[in-house]
C-alpha cells in the first residue's frame, strides 16, 4: 500500500471518504501477495488502518501461524481480522489452532 493507488486516488484518503459512507470494515488485499504464501503485508494494512477509523480486514500472502501473531499484535492499530485461504487449502495452518491462539492473544 505504501505508495498505492486505486483508480488514481490515495488508498488511505480514499478510506478516510468512506468514514463519512457509515462503511464497517475495508477489506485490504495485497494483490502481490494473495495466494503465495509470503506473509501478511503488516506495515501497509496498519498504514491504511491508521488512515482512519473504519476497521481493517488483512489479506493476501497469509502462511502460516506467526502471520496471525504478527495480526494480533498490531490489532490495537484498527486490524479487525484476516482472509486465509490456500494457506489452509495447503495444510499450512490450521484453522481452528489459529483461531485459538488469536483468542489468547486477544486476552
């Protein structure tokens, strides 16, 4: 995201436009990342979630269990969840242990 466009405007201005919308959540996908496997764009999601105060959805690049760790510890900056997909397909992280370990996490 950092230094992103979408349809020639700031991702982050174009969130703060969305507040005045009554918009829940943005759902943030890292387009290079979606599906590889290479670990969550952590700096770029909390950037956009910093951008305003809709909440954030993580996705694209989830691959294994310390991605979830590294969600739960920015969750105080706005992230509100994350999209897995082929990283369960694959068997490279279990559900329902991630879903238990951001709950501990969560406090």
């Amino acid at each position: 995201m950092v230094g992103a466009k979408l349809t020639g405007h700031d991702v982050g201005d174009l969130a703060k436009k969305y507040e005045d919308y009554g918009v829940n959540s943005i759902i943030y996908t890292d387009i290079g990342r979606d599906g590889m496997l290479s670990g969550i764009n952590i700096e770029a999601t909390v950037k956009l979630a910093n951008a305003s105060s809709i909440p954030v959805i993580a996705s694209g690049g989830l691959s294994n269990m310390q991605d979830i760790e590294k969600l739960c510890a920015v969750e105080h900056e706005g992230i509100e969840g994350v999209i897995c997909g082929r990283a369960i397909y694959s068997g490279d992280l279990d559900f329902a242990a991630a879903q238990k370990r951001a709950d501990e996490l969560a406090g």
